[in-house]
C-alpha cells in the first residue's frame, strides 16, 4: 500500500483508490488471492438499469446474467428483474432465468411493475406487469410489432406504447414466396405510438397520427398529453441529429405544441405536477453531444439551459419536487450529482454528490423525491445499485452481483493528467500492471485503449470488459491506459468540439503525448507500446498502425475506419459525420480525406495489426476492415490478421463473439509486445470453456 502511494505522488497522478475505500484493496493483500481472467470476464455480472418505489421503500433493477459458454446456447446476457427492500435489505428474484427484462416502471399506486419482454409463446415484445406482493407476471398488451417504450397514464388504467408500424400483409405474402429482395433504406417501417387500457381485450385498432417516427415518450402527470420525440423518418442518421420534441393530445394526437430544439437529443421528462418539461439536447447543431440540460416552456415549445456554460455533461435528471430537479453529470472522468431549484429566470445549483465517488448512471427517484438511486461502478467492480435520500446524501451500494470479485487482485487504477504538445490539459485512467512485490517497477508494456465516438469518454470506473484489457491485462504484468483525447465529452461543448473538421490530426496527436507522458515517468517501456479501440478508436488504432507506426509494437483494431471517403459512402450516419465531426462534405475536399486515411499510409506500416469486425455492422462497413488488410498484405511489411463475425453489427453481442475477441487480442498484445514477436500467432484458440468457472 505504502509503495503504490509513493508510486502515484512520484509520477504526479491522482489517484482515487484511498477515497473510495475499494475492497480490492484488501484483496490484493492476500497471498491466497487470485487475479481477473477472461473467464471472469465472460461470467460477469452487472445492473443494467434501476427504478424506485413510489414510497421509496423498494428498489426494482434489471441485472444482465452472460450465457454460460459450456451450456447455453449462443447470444446476448439475459436480463432479469430482481427487487430489493430498503427497509430489510432483503433482495428477491422476481423474473430470472433465460429472460430479457427491459424498460421497468412502477405503477403510480406501487402495487406492480411494469415491464417490456418477449415471454413463452410471445411472437412480439409485450408490456406485462408483475404485482410486488406475490404472484405471476401477466401480459398487458401486446402489438403485431415490437413494443419499444412505454408510458403508463396518471390514471393507471392506460398506457401509451410505442412500436413500428405492422409489415403490409401483401409484402409479407410476396417475402414468404421468396421474394425477399431489401430496398436500402426504404425498408425501415416508422414507429408509432398507441394509446390502449391495459389488459384489454383486443389491441388498439390505429396509433395517433402523429407524423414521423417516434422514439420516447412520456405521458404528463395530470392532463391526457404526451410529450414524444419524433424525427421525419426512422432511418438511423434521422435519429441522431433530427430527433424533436412534439406535445400532443393522447386522445386525438393532435400536436399542441412543438419544440425545436436543435442537433441531438437525449431523455425528456414531465415535472412531478406536469407544469414543466425538461430535456438533454445538444447546444446546437453542430454540439457533438446531447449534454445540455432545458427546461421547456410546455405551453409555447422556448426553451432555456439550466447551466449555461456547464463544462461538463449532464447525463440524467429527475424531477423531485415541482420546481426542482436532481442531475448526474459527467465532469472529466468522474460524475457529480447536484440539485437544481428553478427561481424565475434563475437557477439555484447545490452539489448534493462529489467527484470522489462511484461513476454513476441510470438515476431514479421515488417516496416524492427524497429517495435516490442510481446505477454505479467502481475500479473494483461493474455497474450495481446505489441509493441515498435527499437529506442524508450518502451512497450506500445495495447490491452485490459478484461477490466473487472480493477474492481477486486487481492493478492500481489512477487518474493521469498531461499537457498536450499545444499546451491543453488532457486527462485519462491507467491501470498498473499488478506486481507481487514492493518497490520500483520496471517500464511495463503498454496497451493505449482508445475510446470510440470520438463523443465519448472513459471515466473512472469499472473498465474491463469482453473489448476492454483492463484488469485482465494488468493481471498479465500490461500497463492499461484509457485516454480522453480532445474531442471527448464530459468537459463541455467547446472542448468537445476541438477535433471537428481535423480527423486524425491534433486529437491523434493527443495519443503519442499520453504515451510520451507515461514513458517519460517509467510507466511505460517506449519499445513496447500497443494501440486498441473499436469505432473510431479503431479508426485511432488504424492511424497510429499506420501513420505513427514507429510508435507501436501491436495494434489490435475493432470495426475501425480505415478510408473516410468510403467511410462516408458505406455509413447509416452520414449526416451525423458530416454536422458534428467533418463539417463539410467528402466533394470539398477530396485529397484532405484520402490523406486522413489509414490506408494513405500504408506504406510506412510496420505495426502487426490484427482486425476484427462484424460482418452485419450498418454503422462502419465491414469493406473498412477488409480494405486496410488488403492494403496491408499487398505491402507485406508486417503481419496482419481479419476476423470476421457473421451476424455481428457495431459490437459484438454474443457470448462465443465476444469470448473470441478478447482472447484473441490478449493473445496478440502477449505475442508482440512481450512474447517473441515475428509471424503472427497461430489461427485457432483454445476456448477453455469446460472449464469455466461457475459464479
């Protein structure tokens, strides 16, 4: 302990690990410890999601369970309902096993909870309801299609539903004959909102006609009106940047008042009495995020930002009283918490929760706004519960999802900041390779983890997953650095905007200065440093592979760009490239994106690279990947690797996908930057999956 505390005041980091009082701590202690694997990795367990009583007294929260590699059939985690006494503390399972809970809510009277699944011989995602004092789950309604969000009515009698339109019975007659031919982006039916009583007998026989596609919506706490978010068509790019705020009549979908709000949107909610609407939404067109908190005026669509010139990111809010609200926002690589009381044109702001804490999500509120929740992680483990009341602002942690974790040892993971070359302050999170002794380390491998986006930022939480090294790599003797280059967020819209229009140019940058600043304080050996990312931190790992190839030793690289002029033909998000990143189209400027192309440099590529992609991502063209390996094997000056998921998109989901993917990176990493080097490592894996512990 003493020894890691020497460690991080000599290389001027902040380290969190003595505020936070981590049981890894302990863990790393003992002798009889053992430290994370990829096995570990593959059985974790977190909460996804968190909702409150309305007396405050009970906790309902969805916990993703990872299929078990040996046994179960192949796919995505599942995700249960469990609910949790404050009171008694007494946690129950309420819908578990091979199910997929989502988007749960109270009823206003607290005697069931609502909740999106596909169950038994369900043909379409229903809404069902489950009473909280004992008995079954019953189904409440049910579509042709999907139900993606709901809202339940004041009332507790109805609920607004959400789902795309029915396929056209003649199309579906012509597809079942073979005729199975897909229109590119005319094939996407829109979805729409129905209001229904639930348990009726027949389903609703039309939605409201509201025009567009929606997406969210929320039912105002005393009037039949809905506040939704609908953009013109459902197409993806449309979701991005063309999501606006429309109030309606819930009986007649007439629209009453519209807001327009501009770029990005986030959630939307109702005040407790439904005199006010708050929204997330992007500054302007061009913000890269929705992070900036509104209040509409629910009777003429103004709007108005609660924190101007906030540098940071609000994540979340909920309303607890009629004139206040409670907001989780990002700043830096930590998240706050802070009560915001509405006075006039004025805002009245009180902190009721620091930096120094768990990295919250997903908050809630319930018993009238005096008790909180909230979904939080920490460095030693991934997201649980967490909840505190209004007047007494202290975290306690409600839920233990692994409790396994306390026998492991886990690396010091610390805050790191740096100057860039220009001068700016950037920041990030490095977790230490974990020594079995005390003392000096030696510079260790490095693995740089570049986040995606590039609007998005890695905070200091729990950072080891299936495409995260993390502990996993610490355990194997890697130092593991989590950059937050310019152009993330969580520290305001300008900084957030400081890569625009300069792909791969001083945000890029950023990532040789992180290396150079943790080579210069002995973290990292400069003869042995590896990029990964996925997204566009696989368009930085290509880059660095490539353009600064005399950097890097390894580069393992996930759905990347590789060529920003196809880039921009292949994607389902032009328009979103185009507004808050390039800020001007590929036909003004032609040779500026062929020579920000991985691709362009090539030829100065001596970096063993391995490529994964999923062989269905709508979002980065597989063609990226499978560009780059040509390019790459035609030049033949260093070994490069392609594997391709069938049925993968932007990410891989399924458990076998994602087991692959880490072994064969970790693989990589140990290949090159601390084994022997030369032809890359051999084609197949020894999964180890009859050996997988169990929980």
């Amino acid at each position: 302990m003493k020894t890691a505390i020497r460690k991080t005041a000599r290389l001027g980091v902040c380290s969190l690990l003595l505020a936070l009082g981590g049981p890894g701590l302990q863990a790393a202690e003992s002798a009889a410890a053992t430290v994370l694997t990829s096995a570990d990795v593959a059985r974790l367990r977190n909460v996804a999601s968190v909702a409150v009583s309305p007396e405050g007294t009970h906790l309902a929260f969805t916990r993703l369970a990872p299929r078990d590699l040996a046994t179960d059939d192949d796919g995505g985690a599942w995700s249960e309902l469990w609910v949790k006494g404050l009171a008694d503390g007494r946690e129950r399972p309420f819908v578990t096993g091979k199910v997929g809970v989502g988007a749960v809510a109270w009823t206003a009277d607290g005697s069931h909870i609502a909740f999106l699944a596909k169950r038994h011989e369900d043909q379409t995602r229903s809404l069902y309801l489950i009473p909280v004092d004992g008995g079954e789950a019953r189904r409440a309604v049910s579509l042709a299609t999907d139900i993606a969000a709901f809202s339940l009515a004041p009332d507790g009698r109805r609920v607004a539903v959400v789902a795309a339109e029915a396929e056209p019975k003649q199309r579906k007659a012509d597809r079942d004959k073979g005729f199975s031919q897909e229109i590119y982006e005319e094939d996407e039916r829109p979805a729409r909102v129905w209001v229904t009583s639930l348990f009726a007998p027949l389903p609703p026989e039309a939605p409201l006609p509201v025009e567009g596609c929606i997406h969210q919506v929320e039912w105002n706490p005393r009037e039949d009106r809905l506040a939704v978010s609908v953009t013109p068509t459902a197409a993806v790019d449309d979701t991005y940047v063309r999501q606006r705020v429309r109030i309606v009549d819930a009986t007649t979908g007439e629209v009453l008042v519209r807001v327009e709000n501009p770029g990005k949107l986030g959630r939307i909610g109702w005040s407790r009495f439904g005199y006010h609407l708050a929204m997330i939404a992007a500054e302007d067109q061009h913000d890269p995020s929705a992070g900036r908190l509104m209040l509409v005026n629910a009777g003429t669509g103004a709007f108005r930002d609660l924190i101007p010139g906030y540098e940071g990111q609000v994540e979340d809010f909920v309303w607890t009283e009629p004139d206040t609200l409670v907001c989780l926002a990002s700043e830096g690589v930590q998240t706050v918490v802070e009560r915001l009381v509405l006075q006039g044109e004025e805002t009245r702001r009180e902190r009721l929760l620091g930096p120094n804490g768990p990295v919250l999500t997903a908050l809630a509120q319930g018993g009238r706004g005096r008790v909180l929740a909230a979904v939080g992680s920490t460095p030693w483990h991934p997201s649980e519960v967490f909840s505190w009341t209004t007047d007494q602002p202290h975290l306690q942690r409600r839920t233990d999802s692994n409790p396994w974790l306390a026998q492991k040892r886990f690396g010091v993971q610390e805050v790191v900041r740096h100057a860039a070359r220009d001068g700016l302050e950037l920041e990030g999170v490095l977790i230490r390779p974990l020594a079995d002794g005390p003392g000096p380390a030696d510079p260790a491998p490095l693995i740089l983890t570049v986040h995606g986006g590039p609007e998005s930022h890695v905070q200091n939480g729990w950072n080891t997953s299936y495409s995260r090294p993390g502990q996993v790599a610490a355990a194997r003797g890697f130092a593991v650095f989590y950059p937050n280059y310019r152009g993330s967020t969580g520290r305001g819209v300008a900084f957030s905007k400081l890569g625009q229009g300069d792909a791969a140019g001083r945000e890029f940058d950023d990532l040789v200065d992180a290396v150079d600043h943790l080579v210069a304080k002995g973290v990292a050996d400069p003869k042995r440093v590896g990029v990964t990312g996925g997204s566009y931190g696989g368009y930085a790992t290509a880059w660095c592979s490539t353009k600064f190839s005399d950097r890097f030793a390894a580069g393992v690289m996930f759905v990347g760009i590789s060529d920003k002029v196809s880039k921009v033909g292949t994607t389902d998000i032009p328009d979103e490239e185009y507004l808050v990143h390039a800020l001007e189209r590929p036909w003004e400027d032609w040779q500026f994106l062929l020579e920000r192309s991985p691709i362009y440099h090539a030829g100065n590529a001596h970096t063993p690279l391995l490529i994964l992609h999923g062989k269905d991502d709508p979002r980065v063209n597989v063609g990226q990947s499978r560009e780059l390996y040509r390019h790459l094997k035609l030049r033949g000056r260093a070994p490069v690797r392609l594997v391709l998921y069938p049925g993968e998109g932007h990410g891989n989901r399924r458990a076998a996908s994602r087991h692959d993917y880490q072994l064969r990176m970790l693989r990589w990493f140990e290949h090159y930057l601390k084994g022997p080097g030369g032809e890359a490592p051999a084609r197949d894996l020894d999964y180890g999956i009859e050996a997988n512990d169990k929980p």
